[in-house]
C-alpha cells in the first residue's frame, strides 16, 4: 500500500469531525527551539511571534496550507514544490512524516527516488508537539 493510500485508509478510520491534534501545543512551543534556527513565525499583520530566520519559510498558517507555497518565499526545493502541486497539505500526519525524514517523505509522494528536501534536520519526538502549537497561528 502506498504512503497516500495509507494516509486515506487512516483518515476514514477517524470518528466524523475528529480534528483534535496528538500533540501538546505547551510542549510544542519549548520543541519549537529546534526549529528556530531557520524558521520564524510572524502573522500577516507584522506581529513576531517567534523571530523570523531568512533561512526556512514562516510557519504563521503552515497547519492546513499546501506544501511549498508560503508566498514570497523563493527557496523551496522543487521536490517540495511537486508535492504540493500533488496536492499535499500541511495536515498533522504529512507534518509528522516530513519533519521525521524529509527527502524520504518528498520520494514517498511525489513517485521520484531522486527528490530531496532544502531540510536536512530530522525532528525527533516531538513533531505532533510542533504541529500542535503552528496550528495555533493562522487559518
């Protein structure tokens, strides 16, 4: 069974209207430490929330928005870019999956055995955590 289908078999399994995150968002702001270094969060308006790097895209409004599309930012990779015009989302599961192992997570969806992410850091452990607390800022 492939990765997508997975995902599909898995979300039918959910009790109708289960939109409730695994992770803690409390335990997810300390987590986001390892993400700092290259990504920042800031709303539309201008309020920082966790200090902006020029490195990785903001993640104010990552939960639920299409993998490689945070507009103004030009240094996805293409890979990343594919996934999202495959129609990947940012929900918990793919985030969970691509922080775990990013150019692994880019071959599953996009079919390419040759993809690779701009991330090179794995998150361990506590990426629901993360998800948690980006779901907090934005849509």
């Amino acid at each position: 069974m492939t990765f997508l289908k997975s995902i599909a078999v898995a979300a039918a399994l959910l009790p109708f209207g289960s939109l409730a995150h695994a992770g803690d968002a409390a335990e997810g702001e300390q987590g986001f430490r390892q993400c700092a270094s290259c990504h920042g969060i800031a709303s539309p308006d201008g309020e920082v929330i966790q200090r902006v790097s020029p490195t990785g895209p903001n993640l104010y409004g990552v939960a639920g928005r299409q993998a490689g599309t945070y507009e103004g930012y030009a240094r996805f990779s293409g890979a990343i870019m594919a996934a999202g015009e495959a129609g990947v989302v940012w929900d918990e599961e793919n985030f969970v999956a691509f922080v775990s192992d990013p150019s692994g997570f880019l071959r599953e969806v996009t079919g390419d055995s040759r993809a690779r992410s701009n991330m090179n850091h794995r998150l361990r452990g506590s990426a629901e955590d993360i998800y948690a607390y980006l779901s907090q800022f934005g849509s």
